[in-house]
C-alpha cells in the first residue's frame, strides 16, 4: 500500500464507521439521560476509548437506508409492543389461561452479524418472547416464547420472527439481502408479528 492511499483508506474506514461511532455517542446520551454538550463530550471521549482500546470488530455498514421499510418497521413494532404487551397481560390476569412456553429455533435467512442481531434484539423487545442463544455459525437464534404450544403457533412465531428479518433487511440491507429476502421461499406475514 502506498503511503499516498494510507489516509484515504484511513477516511473511508472512519466514514464507513461513522453512523455506529454516533450511534455510541447517542447511546451514551440516552444512559446519563442529559442531551448536553458536555454529555456529548464525554460520549465522544467514551466512543473514541471504546473503540481503540477494545478494537471491536468493523461494522460494515449497507450505505443504504429506505426511510419507507424504516417507517414501516417502527410503526410495526410499535403496534407489535402494545398487542404483546396487551396479550400478555391478559394471560396474567384470565385465571383460566395456563399458557405453554416453548423454545424455538429459527434459521435466518440472511448472513450479516448485524442483521441478525436487529432481528433477534427486536424479536426478545417484543413482550412473550426473549432470545436465549444465537449461533452465528448457522444463523440460528433461539427464542423463549409464551402461548406457543402447538405446531402452528410455533410456526407463526417462526414467521414473525422471519418477518422482523425481512422488514429490517428493508429498510438497512444491502441490494444482495434485498435479493435474498425477495427469493426468500418462506412466507413473510405482514402484521407485527408479536410473539405471544
């Protein structure tokens, strides 16, 4: 490598990281509960240290955002949370129910750490459901769920799960997720999906 090519590969990798270096700095932000510019600050002193001392993993971002697939997401978790929330309470509170927990196993259908992660963080916010294990190696995350007791209420459960994915891909994914989702054989359901 030439020492010319040095900064630049140097200012592409730091643009490239940018979104999740902010991202650090808002979520430093949001844990102090203070939008300040000493907050900021010091998140940005947090970031830097965390990493360069930690040296996590690069990030590689999509570059590319559909604010539409975005808007849909948000709005389909945000109804996702209140059905399950709603479902769950009602199951506390019916002395007939005795609902049945099961886990499930579901293969993603996209390989990207970072897609896998939006989907089975995603997935566990959802009340009645909470991630347990995920294997990287085969794209598998495991869900403890609520009210799952039959095969077609695990299926369903399968395919909220897949539908996050498909949704996340979306909005975030790169064109060759894109792709795959859209040749995806597996049914992807339109509502939120909420596991319970």
């Amino acid at each position: 490598m030439s020492p010319d090519s040095r900064p630049a590969t140097f200012f592409a990798q730091l643009w490239r990281q940018l979104p999740f270096f902010l991202w650090l700095v808002a979520l430093w932000m949001l844990l102090w509960g203070q939008f300040t510019w000493l907050a900021f600050l010091t998140g940005v002193g947090i970031a830097i240290f965390v990493t360069r001392v930690y040296r996590l993993p690069p990030v590689d971002l999509s570059g590319r955002v559909n604010l539409w697939w975005g808007t849909v997401f948000i709005v389909s978790f945000i109804l996702a949370l209140v059905r399950g929330s709603l479902l769950v309470a009602w199951q506390v509170i019916d002395p007939r129910s005795r609902p049945v927990n099961s886990i499930i196993a579901v293969q993603l259908r996209t390989d990207d750490d970072l897609i896998m992660t939006h989907t089975a963080v995603t997935a566990s916010l959802i009340p009645g459901s909470l991630l347990i294990e995920a294997d990287r190696a085969r794209r598998i995350i495991y869900l403890h769920v609520i009210g799952a007791s039959t095969a077609e209420e695990v299926e369903a459960q399968r395919k909220a799960v897949l539908g996050w994915e498909a949704r996340i891909v979306r909005a975030v994914g790169s064109k060759a997720q894109l792709e795959i989702i859209r040749r995806a054989t597996v049914d992807t359901p339109r509502q939120g999906g909420a596991p319970v």
